[in-house]
C-alpha cells in the first residue's frame, strides 16, 4: 500500500498524537521484539533446512501429504513462528484501529494523519522519540519528513 492509498477517517492534531505515544511506544515495542524473534526463528529453520549437522532428527510427515519429514523441533519452531505472526497481527491491527499508519516495524516508523489549514499530511514519528516532531507529505515518506515548525 503506497503512502498516499490509505483513507484517512480521523484526523490528529499535535496534542492528540503526542498523548497516543506512550501506548504506540508500548505497541511498537513489542512488534520490534516480535519481528526480531521472528527473524531469528526463520534463521533457525533456514539452517536446519540446509542439512547441517546436529539437525534434529526428522520425523514422517502423514501418509499422502506430500510433505517432506521435519523434526519435532522444526514443528515447534514453526508452530512459534505462526503465534508471533499471530501476535504481530494483533499488534497491527491495535495501531490501524488508532488510525494510525505502521510504515516499518523495523525502524518504529508510524504516520499520523493530521489536516492543517485544509491539507491533509502525515504528522511523523518514529520509535524512541518522545514527541512528534516531525510532518511529511502524503506521498512522501521518511525521507521527506520535515521539522514540525515548517509546517504552515
């Protein structure tokens, strides 16, 4: 979804953002904790996948499934992966239900839609900031943010 394709149904104003940052930091948070662990996990399954030694031993998948075996610990690992995408997901949807745009977990980027003077913008934060900041146009992203005080 580009920058601009989100409709915006409620607009922020400065002091709204800033009082939602301490629950978004708290969201935002734990997505970066999840991702990272996710990331960590597909490694792990990565690795396992290449034959390495010390892999678990594999274990018959059903009858007719057309599955290659994969070890208990493979199932687990993968089982894990599903409940932090599971949790990531809840995750998100508590931000879109904000009304708020995610645009990287990564880097805790996430958009505000404010309207100023009639002109719809982005109000731009980023994980680790205490306050908004920052404004971008609708179809700029991070890279176009601008300070707070050009915004006229």
């Amino acid at each position: 979804m580009g920058l601009k394709s989100r409709q915006m149904s409620r607009f922020y104003d400065i002091d709204a953002a800033n009082a939602a940052i301490p629950e978004l930091d708290g969201i935002v948070a734990v997505l970066g904790e999840q991702r990272a662990e996710l990331v960590r996990l597909r490694d792990e399954v990565l690795a396992a996948g290449s034959g390495s030694e010390g892999a678990p031993a594999a274990v018959s998948a059903p009858t007719g499934s057309g599955e290659a075996p994969i070890s208990n610990d493979l199932r687990l690992i993968r089982l894990r992966m599903q409940g932090l995408i599971d949790q990531m997901a809840a995750g998100v949807a508590r931000i879109d239900a904000l009304g708020l745009s995610l645009r990287d977990i990564e880097r805790g980027l996430v958009d505000f839609p404010a309207l100023v003077s009639g002109r719809q913008v982005w109000l731009c934060w980023q994980y680790g900031e205490t306050a908004i900041g920052w404004w971008h146009d609708l179809d700029a992203g991070f890279d176009g943010r601008r300070p707070l005080a050009e915004l006229a």
